[in-house]
C-alpha cells in the first residue's frame, strides 16, 4: 500500500526531456530545467541541456523529472519565471497565472516537502502563481524546491485515499508518473 503519493512530470505527454527511473535512462533529449533525486537522499535541479545523463547515473541520480521550473536553489528563491518557456501543447494554459500546483521540495537530505494546491475553483481555490508556490516552499524550510505537472493533474494520494479536490471533479486524472513513498 502507498503512503503517499503525488503526480510526477507527466513524461508520456512530451517527446523531450531527460528520464531516468529507478537507474535507468528511458529518454535522453534535453530540453529544460530538470530535477534529479539522488541515491544519497538528496535532490538537484539543472539545466538537462548542460548536463548529460550519463554524468548524472555517475553522481548517483536514480531519478529525473523534466518539468519545471525551479523554484528554490540553494535556499534562495527564484522571483523571476518571465523566462520559463510554456508548452504549446493543446489545452495547455499560461504557467504565470495562479494554477494547480504540484511540487517537491528538500529541507535537508532525506526530508523532503510534497505539495499539490487545489486552483481555478471559484469560492474554493484560485491556485497558486509560481512565485507565492516558491514563496511557499521558502517558509516551508525548503533549500531546493522544483514544480512538477499542474492543472488537472495535481493530486495527492495519502493513507490510502485522494486528499485534495482536482479542479473540483472529485476524482483522480491519468498520469505518466508519480513520486510516491511506501508504507
């Protein structure tokens, strides 16, 4: 059984990106900021484009996600997502506006922060904008934070049942991946 469990960078939806599972390199074309969780419990974020994923497996990395952006590097926050490139791909919405969130942040090794916010609810949730979900993940304790997929797919799966409310429909959204830890 999960214990808990969030959406991950939903891989299957892009052609790009750099995708390590479990020590295994499933795709190898860089694209964008990425996140890379480490044997030694720790998480990194790059720029996959500077970065090869054969270097990476050497450093220890188990996993990748090819999302983004960053949203706290070396305890500082990023205040500045006027450069993040938005996907062209059919139904998706600007990333600038408060959307869905879904991200993972690290306050020290082997303590690590997952956060989904419900959004585009009205009365409930209007979500959150990339710069309040770093500022969030900064108050939180956070010294590295990364957003994964949002929107429909932002879902939070703990002790056996779906915690927050996906824009209101009550019911969990197919996705590629997910980050998750047993019970």
């Amino acid at each position: 059984m999960l214990f808990l469990a969030i959406n991950g960078d939903y891989y299957g939806f892009r052609s790009n990106g750099v995708v390590i599972r479990n020590g295994t390199v499933y795709r190898d074309d860089p694209a964008r900021d990425e996140l890379a969780l480490f044997e030694d419990g720790t998480m990194q974020s790059f720029d996959e484009r500077q970065t090869s994923s054969s270097s990476l497996l050497e450093q220890g990395a188990t996993n990748t996600f090819s999302f983004g952006p960053v949203l706290v590097k070396n305890g500082e926050v990023i205040d500045n997502f006027d450069h993040v490139e938005i996907d062209t791909n059919f139904g998706n919405r600007s990333i600038q506006r408060s959307n869905p969130r879904t991200g993972i942040g690290m306050i020290a090794p082997n303590h690590f922060l997952f956060i989904v916010v419900d959004g585009r609810m009205e009365n409930y949730s209007r979500g959150m904008t990339l710069a309040e979900f770093a500022q969030l993940f900064k108050e939180l304790g956070a010294a590295e934070a990364y957003n994964l997929d949002r929107g429909d797919s932002s879902t939070m799966y703990f002790m056996g049942r779906v915690v927050n409310n996906t824009l209101g429909k009550n019911r969990e959204r197919g996705t590629s991946d997910i980050l998750y830890i047993p019970e």
